[in-house]
C-alpha cells in the first residue's frame, strides 16, 4: 500500500471530501490542470501494463485537431492523484500514476471528452527490438538495461529482489522488450511493474501468510465493507510447478526444479486429497537449480493462490496496490485474508471500489 497518514485511513470510513487531480504534461513541455467529470484508475497484477486510466471531460475543445494541439496521442502524459481534503486547510494525495495517452474520443459539438491512458509499462513493450538483444550478468542488471534501453535514467527499486546470475538469452528482431523484462523477473522469483511514482519495481509476489493486511474491510458502522461475493473454483489452480532451463548459448547442463505446495493445512496440499496437478515454466535465463526454484516459487504463489477468491465491495482506498493483503470481516464477524488482484479507483467522489482477490485464507 502506497504510505498514508493513520489520519488518511480513518477518514476514508467517515463522511470526506475528495480530492482528484489530473495533471497534463504537454508534447510542448507545458504543464496544465485537466478539468474533469469523472473517470477511474484501473490497477491489475495479471496485466502487463498494470495500470490503465480513463478520463473524462466536459470540454469538446480539447479533441485535438491537428498534430500540435495540446492534447495529443504523441506523447502526451497524465498523472492522476486522488486524496482527501481534511477542512482544516491540509490536504493528503496518492498518486494514482502517470500514463501515456493512447487515446481520446468524444463528441466534437457537445463533448464529453474520454481519455485512455497505459501507465510506463507501455513504453517498453512498445518500443520492439529492432536488433537481436543479448541479456547476460545479473537478473537486476539486465532488467535495468531493458528498461532503461526505453527510458534513460528510469528510477529502479530492487531493494526486495535477491539477484542472481541469469543464462545468457538473446531475443530476436521485433520481440517485445517486456516480456523480456517479465522472463528475467520470474528467473529470480519477482515480478516486474511501474509503480504509482513511475518507479520500476522488481519484487515478489508478498506471502499472504507472512506479512501484516495494510488495510481492514469491516463490516457496520464505522467500517468499509459494502458487500462481497465469494467463489471457490478448481479451475486453474495448480499445486506445483516445475521449472526448467535449457540454454543453447551456453555449454550447460539442463537444469530443473519442482515446488509444490508442502503445508498440510492447505486445500492444495500436494500429498493431500487435491492430487497431483502441476503446471510448467521454462526459460533459457535459467541456468541453475536454485534459479528454477526461485522461478518455480512465484509462479506457484499465483497458481495455487484462487483456491478461494472473493469480490468485495468497499469503500474506496486509493492508496491500495495488487499484492496487498487486506483482513476482510463480514458481517457474521467472521474474517479473513485476501490478497489484492485488480481494482478500480474512482475519479469520482460517488460509489464503491470492488476488489477482485486471487486468495482468501481465514484470518486470526
């Protein structure tokens, strides 16, 4: 969760005054307020860009004309802020993230105007290899090349990734530099995304079990619980993954490795009544057994992980990020443990916020 005051957490359950901002940075290097009706900030682990914007605005005069209009598909970027104004002269603001116009449309005579944006991540996956590129060295290393490659200077936090040496891998003319990036991120357990600061981030997948809910979605008054809708599925959960590695460039010896899921207590416990269902992921950047089972572990944490899942309906909580664990009580005063999968952020000062889980444990 991005950090707020204890201040900013109370007051989301309580009657408040948002606060949205939508900020133009100009192809001409001017920078401008966005008047805006509403729209929303959609984040999504399962994504490749994680985060994608819509905006909407009143004002027809801004579907650009020509080339050189000051909104424009060229180039020009957004950053979105929603927050909350305490009345007392202060104001607290989360960055939503900054995005690439992809796209505007609306009514010429009488608008509204609608704005479609990608966050950083786009860049990348946009900017195709016009030549064979050739990753070797360290896992951070290579993924700071890739995108810094697109972006020079581009801030990269790895503060939470254990790097490691990578197989040498070379992809070829008109690949997508991000899947590089994502492929190279998995050879050291950690996925790879632009975080709300236009940082990169390189980091596991949080363990649910592990780490202290940032936020709690409580049901009554005083709570930010409105409803939830619970599913249990066997579809695509797996309880093992076998990583292997085979790198052509390089005089080794495949390489592999299997995790599975080892705790008695889980539904998808590998010697347990779920079975045997494992799921595979290979990479030449893999050279080692420990790099197959760092691999193995983050994709086992997501595929084992919606053996329960839920959508729940709270009120809404900017600062939230996919991986968060919140703790969920119901109305029965039951509760439990969710992790974040995707969400929309309201650019609106109306409704709710429904968060999509990939797993729900039971809370203590």
């Amino acid at each position: 969760m991005y950090p707020v005051s204890d201040r900013f957490l109370a007051a989301l359950v309580e009657s408040h005054t948002v606060i949205t901002q939508v900020t133009l940075y100009r192809t001409d290097g001017g920078v401008e307020p966005l008047e805006h009706t509403g729209g929303s900030v959609t984040v999504d682990r399962s994504s490749a860009v994680r985060r994608t914007c819509t905006v909407t605005i009143a004002d027809p005069s801004l579907i650009p004309r020509s080339d050189t209009d000051r909104l424009s598909v060229y180039g020009a970027r957004l950053r979105i802020t929603r927050g909350i104004d305490y009345g007392d002269g202060t104001q607290e603001t989360v960055p939503l993230g900054l995005f690439r116009v992809d796209e505007i449309s609306g009514d010429v005579d009488r608008g509204p105007v609608t704005i479609q944006g990608k966050s950083l991540e786009v860049l990348i996956a946009d900017d195709k290899f016009t030549a064979p590129w050739r990753a070797t060295g360290t896992a951070v290393a290579a993924i700071t090349a890739l995108i810094q490659r697109t972006i020079p200077g581009a801030a990269i936090d790895s503060s939470n990734a254990v790097d490691a040496a990578i197989g040498p891998r070379t992809w070829d003319i008109a690949a997508d530099p991000w899947q590089a990036v994502e492929e190279i991120g998995s050879a050291i357990g950690c996925e790879v995304y632009a975080d709300p600061d236009s940082v990169f981030v390189i980091a596991p997948l949080p363990d649910i079990l592990s780490v202290t809910p940032v936020w709690t979605v409580a049901a009554g008054e005083g709570g930010a619980y409105v409803q939830a809708v619970r599913t249990v599925t066997a579809d695509g959960v797996y309880n093992g993954v076998l990583a292997r590695g085979e790198n052509t460039e390089v005089a080794t010896a495949p390489v592999s490795a299997l995790v599975v899921d080892d705790d008695p207590g889980s539904p998808t416990y590998w010697s347990g009544p779920y079975g045997h269902r494992p799921t595979y992921y290979s990479s030449a950047t893999l050279t080692t057994t420990g790099a197959c089972t760092s691999a193995a572990t983050l994709k086992l944490r997501a595929a084992k992980a919606p053996n329960s899942s839920a959508d729940i309906s709270s009120l809404p909580n900017p600062a939230l990020a996919p991986g968060d664990v919140i703790r969920v009580v119901y109305p029965d005063g039951s509760a439990e443990l969710h992790q974040l999968a995707s969400f929309p952020v309201p650019l609106d000062v109306t409704g709710g916020m429904a968060l999509k889980t990939i797993s729900a444990k039971e809370g203590t």
